[in-house]
C-alpha cells in the first residue's frame, strides 16, 4: 500500500513539474514575443534610437520572464524537494 | 617608464589576492567532493554547521564561493586604484576612469542627480553579481544559483527602498498603504513585499536553469557520444567525445549572457525602486517646514 502511494506522490511531481514550467512559459513567451516585435517596429520607424530602445527591451523582457522564473522555480521544489518532504509525512502516518 | 621593485611587488601580490581566492575555492571544491553515480543536479555541499538558537547556520559552498568573490573584487579594486594620477599615464587608470564614468551616467540618468552618491553601491551590486554567476565557468558552484544569497541582496535593497520612503515622514508612509481606497491595504502590503521576493528569485531562477540545462546537456552528450564510439574496445568506448567543445558553445548563453544580463537587471531594478519610490514632494515639503523652523527660533 505504502509502495503505491509512494509512487502515486512521485509520478504526480513529476507530472505538476512538467505542467508547471509548460503552462507557466505561454505567458512570458507570448509577452517577450510582442516587446520584441513592437520594440523591432521603433528601430525600424527610428533608427537612430537603437541603444535606447534595445536597453528598454531587455528590460522589459527580464521583468515579463518573471512569472516563467516563478514557475521554473515551483517545477525545482517539485523534482528536488517535495518528494521526499510528502514521503517523510507519508511514513510518520 | 620603467616601475620600480617596489611597485611590482605590490603589484602581484594584489594579482595573488585576485587569482588565490578562486583557485582555492576549487582546490577546496576538488578535495570535498563526494563522487556521485553518472551526473546528477545537486545543491551546495554543506561544509559545516554552527548551532544557532532558531536555527542551525550552514556554512557551506555558497558561502566560501561569495567570500571567495568578494576577495577577488577587493584585490581588483585596489590593483586597479594603484598610483592614481591627475593625467591617466597607465592603462589601467583608463579602464578604471571608464568603469567609474560609466556607472555614473547610468546612475544619473536612472536615479537623477538627488542619488548620485548611489554609485558605488550600484558598481559594487553589478560587480559582485556577474563575477558570483560567472565563477560557473571556472567549475565554481556560483553563490548566485543559491537562493539564501539573492535573498540577502534582495533584502538589502528593500532596506533601502524603505528607508528612502521613510524620508516623506512615516504618516505619509503609513497613509500610502491605503492609498486609492482604504479596503485596498492588504493588496498594496502584498505588492510591498513581493518587489524583493521577485528580485531574489528572478535572479535566482535565472542562475539555476542555467546550471540544470547545462547539466543535462552534459548528461545528454555522454549519451550520445558513447552510442556514437560506443563500439570502440575498452576505455575508448568510453571517452566523452561530445563533451569537448559544445558545451561551451551553450555555455555562451547560459553563462556569459544570462550572468550579464541578470547582475544589469538586478541592479537596473534597485536603481529604479528606489528612486521611484521616493516621495520627492512631501521630502521637500519636510525640508521647507525644518527650515522654517530654524528660522522661527533664531
């Protein structure tokens, strides 16, 4: 029995991890994707406000990966430490 | 110009002073290792603990590594500060001027001339950072892939966020809690404490993808080249073929770029929270009723 469920707990990290991290990039590849192209579309109009633009750019896209880096963040706690954690409650039952 | 004795002395040992922390630091990572099975995703090694009240104080990788850095960045600065003169004669007080000149004008036109006693601290923010992130590349665990040491800068700039905010007088302080609507308190102390939360786990984060990807990718081409000269007899089946060269290549972006680019974003960040958050007006309204004050009494 205890077997079982020690494998219904690291089978369900395994899968949240994966979960995680791939529903978790959407948002930040999506929105990295449009400051790109958007900040693509000024240098295009403005050429010669290039450094400017680039520097924001990054900027911005740092802070939009946030929530990905959040996720990646939960799917390491899944894979590295949550399994041990929930068999150690497991076995104290 | 010919320098004299003297100054090369001093001058290689500020070179040792550079060179000796990271080389032991390896050194000391070489002799306690604990040979594992294949290649596995490990935290720091945990050299030991010191018993605390609340809790027990690991001294492990993380901390040796920064203090390691740290030493080397003290040796850096002082090599590159040496016989300063009126008109730069070396080198090295070119690149050090540029250094300075640079960080200045990042500083001023972030922060606004109100802050630029910032500085340094900025330098010394994007210097430790990107040298903690790139000591991966000398095989170092880097301390910045160590959530407990982006946590501690993190909680250094809210000090400073905070203290800067306190300069518009507490109530002002206490009162932007419930600025828009009173019912919205909770949710501005919420945003209050996630700015160091992001700030440490962005860092973080971005260290620590690059040292699993790159790991698995070590993993991944041991695979692939055994099944590639697998065939060959003995030790030669076993020769990590791809291991030469491509991981370097990766090596380029998860270490040189992202280190880079995470210490520029740590300290863009910290340049911008604090002066953003500075309440300029009620600060020079303070200002104006001391000096009134003062002028009442006299």
């Amino acid at each position: 029995m205890l077997t079982i469920a020690a494998a219904i707990i690291l089978g369900c990290c395994a899968l949240g991890a994966g979960l995680c991290t791939g529903i978790g990039a959407i948002g930040p590849g999506i929105g990295e994707g449009n400051a790109v192209a958007k900040s693509c579309e000024a240098i295009g109009r403005q050429p010669e406000s290039k450094g400017a633009v680039t520097s924001t750019m990054i900027m911005g896209c740092a802070v939009a990966e946030t929530t990905g880096i959040y996720s990646l963040v939960i799917s390491i706690l899944l894979i590295f430490v949550a399994p041990s954690t929930f068999i150690n409650i497991l076995k104290s039952l | 110009m010919k320098k004299s004795l003297k100054a090369r002395i001093v001058d290689g040992l500020l070179i040792a002073m550079m060179v000796l922390p990271l080389t032991l630091a390896l050194l000391l990572k070489i002799l306690t290792r604990v040979p594992a099975e294949g290649i596995s995703v490990t935290g720091a090694q945990v050299f030991f603990t010191v018993p605390m009240p609340f809790m027990d104080m690991h001294i492990g990788e993380s901390q040796v590594n920064s203090l390691a850095v740290l030493i080397t960045l003290f040796g850096f600065c002082l090599f590159m500060t040496r016989d300063l003169k009126v008109k730069p004669t070396s080198k090295r007080q070119v690149i050090a001027e540029w250094i300075v000149e640079t960080v200045q004008n990042l500083v001023n036109t972030n922060m606004g001339e109100r802050f630029a006693a910032f500085a340094p601290f900025i330098t010394a923010i994007l210097g430790l950072s990107a040298l903690s992130s790139l000591s991966s590349m000398l095989g170092l665990f880097p301390p910045t892939s160590d959530v407990n040491v982006t946590f501690g800068w993190a909680i250094l700039v809210f000090g400073l966020i905070t203290y800067y905010k306190l300069k518009g007088g507490f109530g002002n302080y206490v009162k932007g809690y419930f600025e828009p609507l009173f019912i919205l308190a909770p949710l501005n102390v919420i945003g209050e404490i996630a700015t160091p939360i992001s700030m440490a786990f962005r860092h973080f984060g971005n260290v620590l993808s690059g040292v699993v990807i790159s790991t698995l990718l070590a993993s991944g081409l041991q695979v692939a080249s055994s099944a590639i000269i697998g065939w060959l007899p003995g030790f030669l089946g076993e020769f990590p073929l791809l291991r030469f060269g491509v991981p370097a290549v990766f090596s380029i972006y998860f270490d040189i770029f992202s280190g880079c680019m995470q210490a520029f974003i740590f300290a863009m960040l910290t340049m911008l929270n604090i002066a953003n958050n500075f309440p300029e007006e009620e600060y020079e309204k303070r200002l104006q009723r001391k000096r009134e004050k003062a002028l009442r009494k006299a």
